[in-house]
C-alpha cells in the first residue's frame, strides 16, 4: 500500500458538539494522540478528519476513546474505495466459501464412518454384548476426535471453548458442550458397559450438519449482499489521466482534484467532475433512476458510477477518486446496515441471555430425567439434555434482522433510496401521513418560463425573449437560466451581449444587438429611470413567498415585456401521491404559496384543502410539524432539505430529495436521489416490507426455540435430528430475508 | 484588437487569480489578459476585432467563479 497522506486520514463521526469551544476541545483531543499529524473536526458536519502518521492496530480505539473523554462520542467512518474494495472483492467471499465446503466434505468424511459403525457394530459382534464392541466403540471415538480437531470441527469447539472463558454465550458453546456430552457420556458408556449412554455417533453427526448448516449459509449470505456489490462494482478502478501532457491510466485513488480525466464510450464514469471538452450520453439510472441516458456537454457536471452510453469527453476532477458520489453512497449503505432497529435490539437483548438459559434448561432436563425417570433414567436425561443444547438456536434470532436489513438496504439503494440508518426504514414502514413540502419535491424547484406578457412596444413575444436571454446568457441566477432555457426551447439564437452589468438580488442590464436592456424588479426598472406600466405588474409581490413569480423587462428605456415564471408541478407528482394513497397514506402539503394559488395546485394533486397549509414560512412549517407529530403517530416529512432542513428533523422522518452532488443530506433520516416524488411511495413500500420481514423472521426465531426445546427435552427429539432442525431454522430466516426484493417488486406493482 | 473588462465574483486570493489567468491564457482567441484580486476583475484582450467573448466568459466560469458583467474598454 503507498503511504500518500491520504490512505492515512481516518474519517470519524462526531457526535454532541454545540459550538466552536467544542470543536477546539475534540481537536485538542485528537491531537494529543501519538501518531496524529493534524486534526480537523467540523461542527456542521459532525465529522473529523485524522491524518495520521504511524498506524498501531488499537489506534481507532485510542481515537475514539480521546473524544469520549473529552465529552463526546465518536465513531470510525470507512474510507470509500477501502469500501468499496471489500464490497467488490469477492475473493474473500469465495475464500470462505472454498473453507467451508472443505469442512463439509471432511465432516462428512469421518462423520459417516462414525454413523457407520454404530449400524455395522451389532453385526460383526452380535448379541449386543458391549464388552465385545469395545474395539469398536474405540474406533467411532478416535474418528470423533479426529474430527473434533480437524478443519472441520476445530473452529467449532475452539469457538466454544473461547467462549466458556470469556464467560459469554454463542451457538459454538451450546454445540460444543453438547458435542462434549455426548462423547464423555460415549466414553463412560463404552467401559461402564452401558450402550444407552453412547452417542458418539450423535456428536459426530452434531458436527457434520453444522458445517453443512454454515456452509449453505455463507452461500447464501454471498447472494443476499449482490445488490450492493453490484452497485460498488460499478466503481472503476481505474483511469486514463492526463499527467505532464500525456494521457495515462492510473489507478481510481491516484486522481486528484483539478486532474483531467478522459471518458470514453462504455466506460464508467471514475470521478465527480466537469465536462471541458466534447459531450457524452450519460446513464445516470444508479443515481437518479432515470433509465434514459442524459446528454451531458461543456460545463455539465458528471458523478461517479454513472455510464457513458455514446461520446467521448474530457473531465476535470472536482475531488480526490474517493470523494465521488459514488463513494459517499456506498459510505451511506455500510451506515445503514450498522445501524440498529428497536426489533433488533430486542432480539439482541433475548440473545445476550440466550445461551445460560439454554444450559440451565439442559441441566434441568438431565437431572429431571435422572431423578424421576425410569432405570434409564440418566442415560435418558444425558440424550434429552444433548438434544436441548443442540436444538436451541440463538443464531436465527441474531441472523434475523441483520439479514433482512442488509438485503433491505441493497434493494433501497438500487432505486437511489438511501436510509441514514435501519432504524429510519423501520420508522418509516410505520408512517401515517406524509407531508411534502411543495418546492423541490412535487415541483421541480427550478422556476421555469411561464408566460410572456408582451406590452405595446414594436417588439414580438419571440424577440423580447430573444433579447432577455442575450442578456441574462451568462446568468447564473435560476431565474436568468429559466430565461435562457425557453429561448433554447423556441429555438432561437441566443446572442452574446456586447456588455452587461448584473447586480445580485436586483437586475442586470446589458447590450444586445443595439438594445439597450433591464431586467429585474420594478424598483431596479424605476431605479434605471424606465416608467413601469402599473397594469402589466401582475403578482410580482409574491416573489419573496410564491412558487410563481414574474420579471420585468425593459427594451431601450421603455417597458417592454412582464415575464411569468413559476415552479412547475413534476408530472409524476399526481401518480406519486395516489400511489401513496392506496398504501392508506395522508398527504398534507406544505407551501409559501398564497392560498388561493396552493389550493389550486392541491386541488390538481388530489390534496384535500384542510390538509393543504399555504403561506408558510420556514418557522410555521417546524410549528406545523411539531403539532401533527403530537396530534398523531408516524409522520413523515418530505422536503428539499435546503429550505426546510429544520422541519425535517422534527418529523418522525425526514426525507429529503438529493441532487447527485449532495447524496447525503444531513438533516434528513432517508436522503432520496432522483427526482421523482415516486421514491417516497416505492420507499415506503420497500420500509413495510422490510419491517413485515424481520417481523416474521423474529417471530420464526423465537416460535421455533419455544417449540423445539420442549420437543428435545421430553426426548422426543434425538439429537442428530436435533441439530438437522437447528440448522434448518437459521437457514429459514436467511431464505425469508431473501424474499425481500421479489416481496417489493409484487408491492409495487400493486400500487402501480 | 478589442479590450474588455469582465467582472468577476468569488475571488479570494492569488490562488483565484492565477487559475483565472491561466484559463483566460488558454482560450485562443485571448491575445493578453490581466486579473486583479482588488478590484474583482480581469482585462482581456482578444486577437480579433469579433471577441469571442462567450469563449472567455465560459473559461471563468468552468474554474467556479460568476460573471457579473463584461463591457469594452475604449483603447
């Protein structure tokens, strides 16, 4: 690995900072630790970065331990192409998968034999004389403890052992007490004379069905992460850059900010950054959903991960290759999945206490059979107690919400819905009502050219916007690109002004073709002493609180045009919301527009009016939200996350639509990337979904325990069979957890 | 021959200039061009009386600064 500055910056998380004295004391925290070359924490963020010169193993720990005792709480980010490594690397996967098909088949090796003998024993010695099957019992035992030691059952009774002494509870130890049992029992039978106390076989097939068990279940959990290393295979790895005036290919994390970066037809796009030169038709569907691919020229700025479907063109990098959207999406993925539900918690909790009581059971059956059974009694109760610790199965309760999360946050992130964590999914899949910010969210947030407004001054609709966009052509105020934009849309040639002066938040003037012209306010007209036809202002005092606004234009002194501008209603915004409707879900709206203007546009959306708040301002919009939230449960809010970021964080959940640029929004629980108000329904679907799973799946973890433990300790159950049923309820729940996205695709197209 | 004053937003140091200056230097049909920080502006000069001033225009805007405004300066 080359040791640049930065493959040696460590990202953290830093939590409960309130202002900059903070800040300073987390810093001083951090560099205070041997091996810190500079620190530097951001308060807005809640995030550090370390650079760090020498790296000892507990370094993070140390790291982290610095900030909490300083006061704070911190945790570790992964670095992005790190991730992304480990997403995509399925060697690792497969390396795993290769170790335990060789356990399998070695368990099996020696296991069968073992199984073997118990059936040919009475044959080659009959009359079932146990002092005569000595040798043979001699032979199942040596065979068990080979397989006891070997590849196969090793890591098992090691892992159990390990954790006797550590005095903490895993399925290793039940396995391994159980296995341990069974073959002192074996032993003391075979000299004792006592052939109802041997179990070797039992241990033996124990073991084998465990590594059958593990096996199919790495395999399994190898499918159920292919959503996301499909998406982290989308990273390149690497890139043809310009270095010293040469074209070059170097790996991904060697580009830096401002290289020169070519795109080439078929190629996955390395880097955020913008185009200089050519143009090329994007596929950005990993990013925005959308599936036609985009034409992208001079000035455009293209994201990580999407795909050059034709053309050819040159970059310049915005960041580092591991700053791109790419990498902060798949960084949003890992969070979601570390995160943890309220079911899982529980679960967990049931978990921590699992495996003492599964052990006081099993000693409780034992000396119960003992006690109070017949002569058999204690063999009896030695078998019952083996299947009992066997039987139990702590695994498909920890497996159960993790595997439904995981696949949960592949399927969401395949149609650009991004979680900040499992908790927010879960929230989400039991919300009521949702309330959507207008702007940004059912409309597009741009302002788009609505209606020209012609006065009596010898020039057409057509050259008055001609002449508008020839000065506002260097605009890069939304209202002068709308402008811009609809002359483009009429075709016509938009001219380059001789001059122009523009001044923030007022106007601008400018020369084009002879004209002398001003666009703003009326107050920037009067101000560049041109006489403003009173009648021809139509709702300009709207403009600091409406979607709709209007601009005046003024051509060679005169008044000359009113330019209507508004923020169009996204066409999919009706189907969105009656999608959401017929997941039995309330929308409300909330708006800056004037009533009469937000009812109209409700009344379009199929927003009853009382659900409709117009006129509000950034204060009453966390009012209105901070009310329906105490008035009722599971509110969801839906916003741009500019505008509304202090609401968002008031709802239950915040959603908030993110541009390609800014995948994570910070105030929001569920950042959404696309631009269509259908990934709230699809999110909401995917949420229910996923909490009905791991519902289920919890509730099969602990049905099954509840059922099978009773079943083993009556001695119903023998314990071979025991251990097939212990296996078959882990690899239940994993099977369930990869029904999810087949479970989201037939939701969806119910609500379509 | 043509001279113009462009005015520029989002100058902060020298950093700013020399980036402003090397785009302006690479757009071809710029013949001089001088930035100054101050006075938030830079003077161009292009080859040909026909000033592609779109070319120079977009050139700034490409390393992240806005235009306010362009006018010729009489020589």
């Amino acid at each position: 690995m080359p040791s640049n500055s930065h493959d040696n910056a460590v990202q953290l998380r830093i939590m409960g900072m309130t202002c900059g004295a903070c800040v300073q004391r987390v810093e001083k925290a951090l560099k205070s630790i041997d091996g810190v070359r500079d620190a530097s924490v951001n308060l807005m963020a809640e995030s550090g970065t370390v650079q760090v010169s020498d790296g000892a193993p507990d370094f993070k720990t140390r790291l982290l331990e610095s900030v909490r005792n300083a006061g704070y709480d911190a945790e570790v980010l992964p670095a992005g192409r790190q991730l992304i490594a480990e997403w995509t690397d399925d060697s690792k996967l497969r390396e795993s998968l290769r170790r335990h098909r060789q356990a399998l088949i070695q368990a099996l090796g020696l296991a069968l034999p073992i199984l073997g003998l118990e059936y040919l024993l009475p044959i080659f010695w009959p009359g079932n004389d146990p002092a005569a099957q000595l040798p043979g019992r001699l032979l199942q035992l040596i065979l068990l403890i080979m397989l006891m030691v070997s590849p196969a059952g090793g890591p098992i009774i090691v892992g159990g052992l390990r954790a006797l002494w550590h005095r903490t509870g895993n399925m290793d130890l039940l396995i391994t007490v159980g296995v341990l049992s069974a073959t002192i029992g074996g032993l003391v039978g075979s000299f004792m004379t006592e052939p109802k106390l041997i179990h070797f076989h039992a241990a033996a097939m124990i073991l084998a069905i465990v590594c059958i068990g593990r096996y199919l279940e790495t395999k399994m959990r190898g499918k159920a992460t292919g959503a996301i290393s499909a998406l982290a295979k989308r990273a390149p790895k690497q890139a043809d850059v310009k270095r010293d005036g040469k074209w070059q290919t170097v790996p991904v994390d060697k580009i830096q900010r401002d290289d020169e970066v070519q795109l080439v037809e078929g190629a996955t796009v390395p880097v955020d950054g913008t185009i200089v030169d050519g143009s090329v038709e994007l596929d950005e569907q990993i990013l925005t959903g959308e599936s036609m691919p985009v034409l992208r020229d001079i000035g455009s700025n293209v994201q990580a991960g999407t795909t050059v479907v034709s053309g050819r063109a040159v970059i310049r990098a915005a960041g580092d290759g591991s700053q791109g959207t790419l990498d902060r999406m798949l960084a949003l993925i890992q969070a979601a999945q570390q995160g943890r539900t309220r079911m899982q918690r529980l679960a967990d909790q049931v978990a921590g206490i699992f495996v003492a009581v599964i052990v006081a059971i099993a000693i409780i059956t034992f000396i119960s059979w003992g006690l109070f059974g017949d002569a058999n009694g204690w063999a009896m109760g030695t078998r019952a107690a083996i299947a009992v610790l066997v039987v139990a199965c702590p695994c498909a309760l920890g497996l159960a919400t993790p595997t439904v999360t995981l696949a949960a946050s592949g399927v969401a992130a395949q149609r650009g819905i991004l979680p900040r964590d499992a908790a927010a999914l879960e929230t989400l899949g039991r919300i009521k009502t949702v309330v959507w910010d207008k702007t940004g969210t059912l409309t597009a947030g741009t302002p788009q050219v609505d209606a020209i407004h012609v006065l009596n001054s010898g020039f057409d609709e057509d050259e008055v916007l001609r002449l508008a966009a020839g000065a506002e052509r260097f605009s890069a105020h939304p209202i002068g690109k709308a402008i811009v934009r609809a002359a483009q849309q009429r075709e016509l040639e938009v001219p380059t002004p001789a001059s122009f002066d523009s001044t923030i938040g007022r106007g601008l003037t400018a020369d084009v073709d002879g004209h002398h012209v001003v666009i703003g306010s009326p107050i920037w007209l009067e101000e560049n002493d041109v006489k403003v036809e009173i009648g021809a202002v139509t709702n300009n005092r709207d403009i600091a609180t409406a979607g709709m606004s209007s601009i005046l234009l003024a051509i060679d002194g005169a008044h000359a045009a009113t330019i209507e501008l508004s923020d169009a209603l996204r066409p999919s915004a009706a189907a969105a919301l009656a999608r959401l409707k017929q997941c039995h879900i309330k929308a409300c709206m909330l708006t800056g527009d004037a009533k009469a203007t937000a009812h109209a546009v409700a009344g379009e959306l199929g927003i009853a009016t009382e659900h409709v708040e117009a006129e509000a301002t950034p204060q009453r919009k966390i009012e209105y939200i901070d009310a329906m939230v105490k008035r009722s449960s599971g509110v969801a809010m839906v916003g741009d996350g500019i505008n509304d970021a202090a609401a968002l964080t008031r709802a239950d959940v915040g959603i908030a639509f993110a541009t390609g640029a800014d995948v994570a929004v910070e105030a929001a629980d569920i950042s959404l990337i696309g631009s269509t108000p259908h990934l709230v329904a699809d999110a909401v679907v995917i949420a229910r979904a996923t909490t009905r799973l791991i519902r289920q799946n919890l509730g099969w973890a602990f049905g099954y325990n509840i059922v099978a433990i009773p079943l083993a300790a009556t001695g119903t159950l023998p314990p071979a069979l025991a251990a097939a049923a212990m296996m078959f309820s882990s690899i239940a729940v994993v099977l369930n957890a990869m029904r999810l996205p087949r479970l989201v695709d037939r939701r969806l197209e119910r609500i379509d | 021959m043509a001279t113009y004053q462009i005015s520029i937003d989002g100058m902060h140091c020298e950093n700013c200039v020399e980036k402003i200056q090397t785009a302006l230097n690479a757009t071809s049909s710029v013949s001089d061009c001088r930035v100054s920080l101050p006075d938030h502006r830079a003077v161009v000069t292009f080859e040909n009386d026909q000033p592609d001033l779109a070319a120079a225009v977009e050139a700034i805007q490409r390393q992240g600064f806005s235009v306010k405004g362009y006018a010729a300066v009489a020589s």
